[in-house]
C-alpha cells in the first residue's frame, strides 16, 4: 500500500467518525423538542394537537441538520 492509499482510508474514515459526531446534535435536539412537547401537553392538555403540529415541525427543521451534516461529508470527502 502506498501513503496515498493509507491517506485515502483514513480520510474515509475520519468522515464516518464526524458524521457519526454531527448526528449527535440533532439526536439531542429531537429529545428536547419531544421532552418540551409533552412537559406543554402535560400543562395544558386542551393545546395537544396544537402542540404536536409544533413538535413535528421542530423534529423536520432538527432532522434537517443531520441532512445537512451527510452531505457535507460527501461534498468533502
């Protein structure tokens, strides 16, 4: 194998690790959206539907960003 190679791998392998790093954030922050919904819900019951349009809402923009982190690690790699 020659350093090319080895450098090839490693590269390949480095993004694996950041994209598995970058999935972190939106994991975190899908759990508190979700965690924030249902402490509202328990509050007040009646805003329920209201609340989980929001929630849905939230988790979409959140998950975008895990979209966002793999395709920068193809753009990149």
């Amino acid at each position: 194998m020659d350093a090319t190679t080895v450098l090839a791998a490693i590269s390949g392998n480095i993004a694996t690790v950041g994209y598995g790093l970058a999935a972190i954030g939106p994991a975190i922050g899908v759990g508190i959206v979700v965690g924030k919904t249902i402490e509202g819900v328990a509050r007040q019951p009646e805003l329920a539907g209201r609340l989980q349009v929001l929630m849905y809402i939230g988790i979409a923009f959140t998950e975008a960003l895990a979209f966002i982190g793999i395709a920068v690690g193809f753009i990149f790699v």
